[in-house]
C-alpha cells in the first residue's frame, strides 16, 4: 500500500523539517531560486489559461502543476516550511537558528527567482518593450493591481485583511505540503498536492511566493504600484499571515491530532539511532 498512515506522516513532517534546516546555505538558495522561478511560470499558465477559455477556474485547475513539480523535485518553498520546520522545533530535533536561517535565504532566493522570470517573461509578451497587444498584458497588471490597491485604500484594515487570506491560502498550501507526505507513489503524492493548492489559487487568496512574482511584473508593465506598496499593502503583511496559517490551522493541529508520548518517543530513538541518507547528504 502507498497510503502513509497519519502516524507515521508525523514522523516525516518532522524529519523533511529537520533536513530543510540542515541544507547549506547554496543548496537553500538555489532551490528556493528554482520555486520562485517556477511558481511565476506556473502563475502564467494559470491566467493564459483563464484568458483563454474565458473560466477563471480553469486557470485554477492546471495553477497546481507548479506546486507539484517544486515537491517532487526536492526543492524549497518556503510556505511548505513553515508548516515542516516548526514541527521540527517543537520536537527538539532543530533549532530556531536554524529555521530562521532557512526562512532568511530562501524568501530572497524567492524574489530573485520570480523576479528573473518577470523580467524575461514580459520581455517577451512586450518584445522587448515595443508591442503592448498581448492580452497578457492587461491581465498581469488588473492581478498586481488587485493584490494591492484594495487594501490600500481601506487603510490598516485593508492590512488585517491580507494577513486573513494569506493566513486562509497557506492552510490550504500547508495541507497541500502535507499530502505530499501520505502517499509513497508518484501519482499519488500528485494527486494530494493538486486538490488543496488549486482551492487557494481558485478562490483568490494571497500566496506571498506568487506575489513575488506578480506584483513586481505588473509593475514592470506599468501597474500603479510602487516599491512600498508591494511590501506595505501586500508582501509583508502576507507573510505573516502566511506563516500563521501554515501553523495554527494546520501543522500544530495535525501535529496534536495524531502524536503521543508513545509514537514521538519512538521517532526520537530511530532518529537517535541511525543518520539517514538524506540528512547525511544534507550536511554535505
């Protein structure tokens, strides 16, 4: 059977935490460059689709692909870490040096990732700054606009209203990282992932990573946004919320839900027992 029973889910969750945190600073950076990168990519498909068939829930539907290539390849995102890594920390088997570490090169490693890909992808939908047609266009900006402008003009309730959806968006990502772990199959750990990430893209919430991504294109193409904005009415207040919600509605509510004096003892004596493979090659 591939179904990995809740048990012994906590007993990854906790050990794919302490892995992050082990990782060099290289290895953090390029695959939290690599996420950025492929979440814009991902982000684009998602509104040419809407675009194309006219049904934004289209571009919700294949949003997913993304979220699934960055797990399987073993890469960082930083939103599925704040669900991993503070499970590693209450358990003893990290330190919050180490998980801040994580959080502190990989968010730049974000924006460096989905900012390269900004800047080549409207290259290209405005050749190079001479065509100004493509649909595209006009859908980046009307998305950039909307991810910031509304909450901007209610002022700090349009703040506590970003960190809400943001905190709403990343219970379902976290849970999406989550079923990463429940299945040893391919097809199945595609299969859990897809169904919770394309809840969040479909109902609009805020995803600090795709912001990192969009915001700053639409800026590029000639959203009224400025640098302040994007981090005043959006980025900062998203990764708050972000982060709230990767661990109060999901990661310390499942982690509660299933673990017990009798299981975390037997995690800690395998984990003292024997150094993985792929921790070992962490410290590499």
């Amino acid at each position: 059977m591939s179904y990995v029973k809740p048990d012994q889910l906590i007993d990854q969750l906790v050990h794919s935490g302490v892995v992050k945190t082990n990782l060099t600073a290289r290895q953090m950076f390029l695959r939290g460059t690599l996420s950025g990168a492929i979440l814009g990519a991902a982000t684009t498909l998602a509104l040419t689709a809407a675009a194309q068939t006219g049904l934004p829930i289209v571009g919700a539907l294949v949003f997913p692909v993304g979220f699934c290539v960055i797990l399987m390849l073993g890469l960082e995102l930083v939103t599925g870490s704040f669900a991993l890594i503070p499970l590693a920390i209450l358990e003893g088997r990290t330190t919050i040096a180490k998980g801040l570490k994580n959080f502190a090169i990989v968010i730049p490693a974000h924006i460096f990732g989905a900012g390269l890909y900004a800047v080549l992808y409207v290259g290209v939908i405005t050749y190079l700054g001479t065509d100004t047609t493509d649909p595209m266009i006009q859908a980046i900006i009307h998305m950039a606009e909307h991810k910031v402008l509304p909450y901007a003009a209610i002022g700090a309730g349009g703040v506590l209203v970003a960190i809400i959806k943001a905190m709403l968006c990343n219970w379902m990502v976290a849970l999406g990282t989550i079923m990463f772990y429940t299945s040893t199959s391919a097809s199945g750990k595609i299969l859990g992932m897809w169904l919770p990430v394309l809840t969040f893209f479909g109902l609009g919430l805020e995803h600090a990573v795709v912001n990192m991504f969009v915001i700053p294109a639409g800026m590029l193409l000639g959203a009224d946004i400025s640098f302040g904005d994007w981090w005043g009415w959006n980025t900062g207040p998203v990764l708050i919320g972000n982060f709230l919600g990767a661990v109060l509605f999901t990661a310390l509510p499942l982690y509660f839900s299933h673990r017990n004096k009798v299981n975390r003892a037997a995690a800690l004596h395998d984990a003292d027992a024997e150094t993985t493979p792929e921790l070992a090659a962490s410290h590499s």
